[in-house]
C-alpha cells in the first residue's frame, strides 16, 4: 500500500498584510511535521509493508507549486494524488481544518477509490461526528496515533475487520460510521522509535519542534492540550532527548531547537537531571521549551541557561487573581513577576502569553490583562502574545460554554480566490459546531469589538515594545489606551479599508500613526515619545532586519578620491537621545535634551539594514554626494568657507566625517568611468 501523509495548511501571520486581497500570493509557514514523522517511523518499525512518503504543502505554496486561484483545494489534491497512492493521511490543527476537508473533497472527486484519514488535534475530539458529517473522509484517528495508524495500516494489508483497532473511527459498508473504544496513550515515549527525520525534506531549514514529552496535569478550563493526552504527563528519557538533538545536530546542522512539550519543567528533577547531562554533553545546540511559572524555580533557571536554554514560553492567561481562579490556571501573579525577572537575569528571553475574551471576561479583568501584557512585556524585554480566546471541542470550558459560542472571529485565514474562500464560509456557516474554533464565546461583560480587537495585535505591540511603556502611563488606565485604539482603529478602517472583513485589526503602522495623534492629544508632541516613533516609523520604511551600525575599519580617502552614494539609506532628525528608550529602560531623568542629530537607516547589503547616527555634517555630505564628486570638492561645497583656508589640511575635520560615511558604506569610492 503507498501512503502520503501531508502536513497542514498554516499562514505565516507575521507576514499576511491586512491589506491583502483574494487570491494575492499567500505567505505559508513552514514546521517540521513531527508527529506525521512519528506516525511514519512507527509504521515501518511495525512492519505494515505500507510505503509511507510525508509531503510538505505549506512549502509548495511558498515555492508557487500552488497557485492561489479558484482551483486552490483542487491544485493540492492533484498534488498529493500525483503519486498514486493509495491512501492519503491529513494533519490538522485548528485553522486549517475547513482547508483539509476542502482538500479532501477534491482528492474525493478526482479519486474516489483513494482512502482519506485525517487525524490531530482539531479532528479527533469529533470522532464519529467528523466522519459523518463528511462522507469524503474514510478514517479518523483519536488522540496520540502511532499505535492506532500502524495497526490500521496491517489490517487493511491483511483485509481484517477494523473493529478491534482502538482509537480508530471508520466508515463500514454502505458509509455508516464505526467508532472504536478509545486507545490508552502510550506510557513510556522511549518505546517510540526516533521519528523519520529523513521523511521531510526540509528538514535543515523548517522551524522545529521537538517531540521532548506529551501531556499536562493540570486542568485549566480553556486548554484543549491537556485532555488530547488524557492529562497524562511523560517525557523521553534524558538519554534518548540527546540522542536525537545529537542527530539532528549532525544530519541536519540543527544548532537551535524547540522542544515541543506544554509543561517541560513540571519535574523539576527531571528537568536539573537533562541540563545537567546536555551541558555535560557539550553539543553547542540552544534549545527553548514552555512551561508555568509555578513549576520553575531560579536555580532551575540557572541551571538551563548553562544548559543552553535561550528562551522559555510561560502561559499566563490571565493578569487578575480573580480570572486565574475562574480558568482553573491558579497563577500567583506576583510569582510569576518574580520568574520573569529572574528569566531575564538568568540570561533567558522571556514569553509570557496573555488570552483575552473569556466568556466571564469584563472591563476590569481585561484591564488587568492588558496590564500585566505591558508589565511583563517590558520586564522581559523580549515578547508577549495576546491571543483571543479559541473554543476548543477538548477544553472544560467547551463543554459548559458551548451555547454561548456565538461571535464571529476576526482571525487573518488565508486570503482565497472568490471561489475556495465562498466554499469555506459555507463549511464553517452549516456546520458551525464542528468549527467552532472559527468563532468566539459572547462576552456580555465587554463592549463591542474590545474582545475581537486583540486577534491579531500582540504581533505588531511586540515591534514597538520601546513605545508603550512611556506612554501608557498617561492615561488612567492601560484599558482606557486599549479602549481608545480600537474606536481608533475601526473609524480608520471604515475609512481606508472599507470592504476589509477585518474590524478592529490594525498593522504596526496603524498603530504608529495612532501613537503620533495620541502624542498630540496628550499635549506631549515635541517630546522624547515623538522622537521614539519617529523612529520607529523610519525604521519601519526601511526594512525591518536590522543590526546595529558595525564599528568597520576607517579607510584612507584621499582628497583626489571621486567619491557617491554608497547604498540605500532613509534618515531622520531626532532631538532627543533614544539610548535609553530603544534599549528598554525608558526614559533617562526628564527626556534630556541631546542637542540634533540624525539617524541614518543604511542598506549596505543583502537585506539587512544598519543604524547610524551622524551629526548635520555628516547629513549634508550625504545629500551633496548625489552627484560622485571628488572627496575635496564634495567637502568644499559642504563646509563653510573661512576654516583657515581652501587645502586639504583645511578640512581634516571634515575628511574624518566623510571618511566614516565611507567605512559604513552610505559612501563609497566611485571609479573614474
Ligand atoms: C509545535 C506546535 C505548533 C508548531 C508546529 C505544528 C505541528 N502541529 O507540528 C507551529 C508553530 C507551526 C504551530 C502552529 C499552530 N498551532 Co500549534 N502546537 C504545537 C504543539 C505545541 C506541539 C505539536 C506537536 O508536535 N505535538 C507532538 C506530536 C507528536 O503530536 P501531534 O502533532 O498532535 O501528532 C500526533 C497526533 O495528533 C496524531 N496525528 C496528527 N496528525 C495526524 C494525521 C494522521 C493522518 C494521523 C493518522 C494521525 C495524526 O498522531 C501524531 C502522533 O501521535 C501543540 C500542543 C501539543 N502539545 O501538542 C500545539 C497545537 C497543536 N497548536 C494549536 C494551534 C491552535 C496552532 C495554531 C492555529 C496557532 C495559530 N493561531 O497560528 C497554528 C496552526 C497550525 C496549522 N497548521 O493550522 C493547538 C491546536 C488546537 C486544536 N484543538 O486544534 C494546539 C493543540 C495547542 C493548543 N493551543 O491547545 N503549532
Ligand atoms: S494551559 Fe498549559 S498548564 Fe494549563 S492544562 Fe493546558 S497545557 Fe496544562
């Protein structure tokens, strides 16, 4: 039997415009499919005969092997039914589920004889509900499938009734649906063979993460994770964790790797045993992991940074005691500070995530969220997420809210072509359960659009992470700023995207133009913070891969030397010194006045873009230099005549200026044509 197991559909949200239009080229995310080549390495050790091949579809995309027409769904069908196999297996987490039984409806179509699983995490809580609801799916796959899908694999070889195969959901004769029992998961991950790394294809360059561990104990009421692995905490053996890093490392020259485990210092023993023994091991490799802030303490996290942890994902969930209790998550938020901080000394980066739009969710709450948002964002200096809040079918709360799951989502989905993005809603509007996580829980306790308003916005808050801390604290509360953007926001995008299905989504220039207005009502134009967006407004146009200004070696230019524009540059006028704002730490004393300067963005090469500051010299020598010139007449017509005399030795203040644009590269030595 030939079997292709394809990864799903995910939009790269850091790069999807809110300007993009249907059918425009879609920005995918690439990932290593860790658990389709966990199901392949499973299957061979097993012996089912099948021949398994993993295809990647998000890269496709990318390399515009799909084109983002009418024909969407049905190009990926024809991609995957292009080998012939018999039996084709789809991944699927939340947001692409409507995309996977579109995809599965063309292979349908134009292969009726072709058998079509589907398993993860937003499929199996469904079971038997899926299959029928969509007769072009033959199999699905409940919970954790490597036992399930190889035993299915042998007996459809050796044509046996499929009812013994636990955790299987099937369609019998004359379609009618069969669920099995559930399956146990699997006690000990070290029985699992090492997944089929040599399986995919991209597997030196796809983010990855590693499969460390599965299952979480706790309980929190909106988490769908925890009851997908029957809240069943394991980890791989410290052993087998370095055994497989140390391949991936030498295969695949892999030097940083995520570990994929929701909890991965819940034992704490554990976790000292592994630093200690990958430190030992001296395999140059960083590695980050998630976990709570109640299961981690600061000699733990002394210890991993030895280890070669760079960064750690905390949930938060919730800035007020109250909503901590009323989700089951019980985070001592005062706690959680304190392991910020001492993330941060540690030398690790910070994650810290934050949901919004709980059904219990109101102002005062939301304020508190959006509060410890901005406390822990600009503690950690690094990164925090806010994520509207996902009705998952496994999460408690799922199970006592459903009814009230009742608000549209305003999430970016791919933009489709008229044709594939009308069958989508269609899905999503007749069987609207089965999607719920394309929908929100009512939250009577807020006004309109303040829940649906953080969809998309931590992404772009995170790139302008210097800005917020100085001005949030000049309005009564960080709700009231919140509260403000998105009446700001909806108003301009009535304005200028008026057939936009986005409301109260905006982009980091959005919000850059909002802060400059907020900056003028607050009476507070002309000071530090104007500079700071200016800046980053700047830094916005020209380009966003930046590094510091290089210290490069000063080259010798001669006063003969004809001298041009070296490269790409945007520059600015900034009265205020940014040091102290652009490094995190605010605003030294009253906003000291530095007198002006300019701040040059300069794209010597490749993409990446350099700061440099430069005094109003430096600026006129770069605007004289449209025309190549030699380096003394170029000096000359920039510098005031009556510094002691037309020579060379005249200007040497000025040739050390123009030598310095030379070594960064705004300048360069032209040769005579
Ligand atoms: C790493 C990760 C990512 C990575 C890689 C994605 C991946 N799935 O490998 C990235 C960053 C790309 C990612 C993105 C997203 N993720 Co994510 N992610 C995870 C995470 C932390 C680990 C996934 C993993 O590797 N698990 C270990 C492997 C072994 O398990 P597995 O992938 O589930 O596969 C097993 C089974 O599900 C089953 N199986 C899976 N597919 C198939 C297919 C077939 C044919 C068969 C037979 C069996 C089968 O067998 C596998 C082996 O046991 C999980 C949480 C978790 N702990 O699982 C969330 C999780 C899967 N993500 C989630 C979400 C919501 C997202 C995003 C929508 C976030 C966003 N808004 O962008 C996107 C969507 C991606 C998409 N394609 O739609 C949710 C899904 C919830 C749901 N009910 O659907 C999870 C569960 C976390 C959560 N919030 O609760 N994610
Ligand atoms: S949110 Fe995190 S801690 Fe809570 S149950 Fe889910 S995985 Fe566990």
């Amino acid at each position: 039997m030939k079997v292709a197991l394809a990864t799903s559909l995910h939009l790269d949200h850091g790069q999807m415009s809110l300007d993009a239009q249907a059918g425009d080229r879609l920005p995918m995310q690439t990932f290593v499919p860790m658990g389709l080549l966990s199901l392949k390495a499973f299957a061979d050790r097993a012996g089912t005969g099948a021949a398994i091949a993993v295809r990647e579809l998000n890269g496709l995309v990318n390399d515009g092997a799909i084109p983002n027409d009418d024909r969407f769904h049905d190009h990926i069908a024809g991609t995957l039914l292009a080998a012939g196999d018999d039996l084709v297996g789809l991944m699927t987490d939340a947001d692409s589920l409507a995309h996977t039984v579109l995809i599965a409806r063309q292979i349908k179509e134009r292969s009726p004889g072709t058998l079509v699983a589907i398993g993860g995490p937003a499929s199996s809580p469904l079971a038997a509900r899926f299959l029928e609801s969509f007769p072009e799916f033959d199999f699905l796959i409940r919970g954790e499938g490597e036992e399930t899908f190889a035993e299915m694999l042998s007996t459809l070889r050796d044509a046996r009734s499929l009812e013994t195969v636990l955790g299987l959901v099937w369609r019998g004769a004359g379609g009618t649906v069969h669920a099995n029992p559930a399956r146990p998961v699997i006690p000990d991950l070290d029985q699992l063979p090492i997944p089929d790394f040599a399986a995919y294809d991209r597997m030196a360059t796809a983010p990855i993460y590693l499969d460390v561990g599965r299952g979480c104990p706790f309980n929190c009421k909106f988490c769908s994770t925890a009851s997908f692995f029957s809240r069943r905490y394991r980890v791989k053996s410290v052993a087998r964790i370095i055994a497989e890093i140390t391949l991936l490392r030498d295969t695949y020259g892999r030097r940083e790797i995520n570990f994929s485990h929701d909890i991965f210092t819940c034992d704490n023993a554990f976790a000292s045993a592994f630093c200690d023994a990958f430190a030992a091991a001296r395999l140059g490799v960083s590695w980050t992991c998630s976990t709570r802030t109640d299961v981690i303490t600061p000699e733990l996290l002394e210890r991993m940074a030895a280890a070669g942890c760079v960064e750690i994902y905390y949930g938060i969930e919730a800035g007020s005691a109250r909503m901590q209790a009323a989700i089951d998550k019980n985070l001592d938020l005062e706690r959680s500070r304190q392991i910020v901080r001492a993330t941060v000394e540690a030398g690790i980066r910070p994650v810290t995530g934050f949901i919004v739009g709980y059904p219990d969710e109101t102002e005062e709450t939301l304020n508190d969220t959006i509060g410890r948002f901005f406390e822990f964002l600009q503690l950690g200096n690094h990164r925090a997420h806010m994520f509207t809040l996902c009705p998952f079918h496994e999460s408690p709360m799922y199970q006592s809210r459903r009814t009230e799951i009742n608000q549209a989502a305003e999430y970016h989905d791919l933009p489709l072509a008229a044709g594939p993005q009308a069958r989508c809603d269609e899905l999503k509007t007749r069987h609207r359960e089965i999607f719920a996580s394309g929908f929100r829980y009512d939250t009577p306790g807020l006004a309109a659009g303040l829940a649906e308003a953080s969809e998309e916005l931590s992404p772009q808050m995170v790139v302008l992470k210097n800005l917020w801390p100085l001005l949030i604290p000049h309005y009564p509360s960080p709700l009231d700023w919140y509260r403000r953007w998105v009446a700001w926001i909806r108003a301009e995008n009535l304005r200028r995207r008026p057939s936009s299905r986005f409301r109260h989504q905006g982009d980091a220039s959005d919000l850059l133009r909002f802060a400059e207005s907020e900056i003028e009502r607050l009476g507070l134009a002309g000071s530090c913070l104007s500079d700071l967006v200016a800046y980053e407004t700047l830094k916005r146009t020209a380009g966003l891969k930046l590094r510091p200004g290089r210290a490069a070696p000063v080259p010798n230019v001669a006063a003969e030397t004809v001298v041009g524009r070296g490269c790409e540059f945007l520059m600015g006028l900034f009265r205020h010194d940014l040091a102290h704002a652009l490094g995190g730490k605010g605003v030294q004393g009253a906003a000291p006045e530095a007198g002006s300067y300019w701040i040059v963005f300069a794209k010597p090469r490749d993409d990446t873009v350099s700061t440099i500051r430069i005094g109003d010299l430096g600026r006129r020598l770069i605007e004289a230099a449209d025309q190549p010139r030699s380096a003394l007449d170029l000096i000359r017509e920039t510098v005031p005549a009556g510094s002691g005399g037309p020579e060379p030795q005249h200007y040497e203040g000025a040739f050390s200026v123009l030598r310095q644009l030379v070594a960064q590269k705004i300048l360069t030595e032209v040769s005579p044509s």
